[in-house]
C-alpha cells in the first residue's frame, strides 16, 4: 500500500509522551506534512500488537501507526525510543480531524487581548 497525502486525510486525535498528535495506521507520505509539524512512525512488538513499544521517525517492520505532532518528540541519539504503557492515549471517542483543522488548533497563533479603548480628553471647562 502507498503512502497517505496527510493533507487528504482524518486523523485521529491523541497523545503520545504528552504531546498532542494525529494518529493513523497507515503510513504517510513525508512530504504532504505541512511545514512545522512532525511525523513518526511507532513499532508494535511481536508479542503484543496492541500497542506501540517504539517510536522513531521511520520504522518499516511491525508498523503500529503513524503519528504527527505540532511540537518534536525527543529521541535519543539511536534515533529510536521505547514507548511504555501510558505513552501514547487514545480516546475511546477520539476527535477526528484533518491536519489544517489540528494546524488550527495547536499551532495558529493565539489572538491577543483587545487594546482597551482609550477615551478622548474631556474638553476643558
């Protein structure tokens, strides 16, 4: 199967080590990921499917999913880090949304306050 266009796609809203994410079981193409954002892809071991066990920014055996974040996701100097229960959360009615929609909402820069009104002097008496 070829790479998904990111940019085409829902995907679903998670968590991996805290950092919010979308998440896909198949895998996607590299270069629809708008600038600013970040893809990994996570490993399931042979003994358990059910869960990721490693995270790096490409795996090409047990693939569990791919997962796009706003903000990088540290990885050790081997370029591959182990995942333990808890690191990555899915909600049981996870939002779906596409990656402009999640572009929106973690990395649109967020509106500043309005500027108070400053009121005219009061004419002199």
């Amino acid at each position: 199967m070829y790479p998904i266009d990111a940019t085409q796609e829902r995907m679903e809203a998670v968590e991996v080590f805290g950092v919010p994410g979308l998440f896909t079981t198949l895998r996607v193409n590299r270069a629809t990921i708008p600038k600013g954002m970040y893809a990994y892809d996570m490993q399931t071991s042979e003994e358990d499917w059910s869960q990721p066990c490693l995270i790096a920014r490409h795996i090409t055996v047990e693939h569990y999913g791919t997962v796009i974040t706003a903000s990088p996701i540290e990885l050790p100097e081997t370029g591959y880090r182990d995942m333990e229960p808890g690191d990555f959360t899915q909600a049981t009615r996870a939002e779906q949304l596409t990656i402009a929609e999640f572009e929106c909402k973690h990395l649109a820069p967020k509106p500043s306050p309005p500027r108070p009104k400053r009121r005219p002097p009061a004419p002199a008496r």
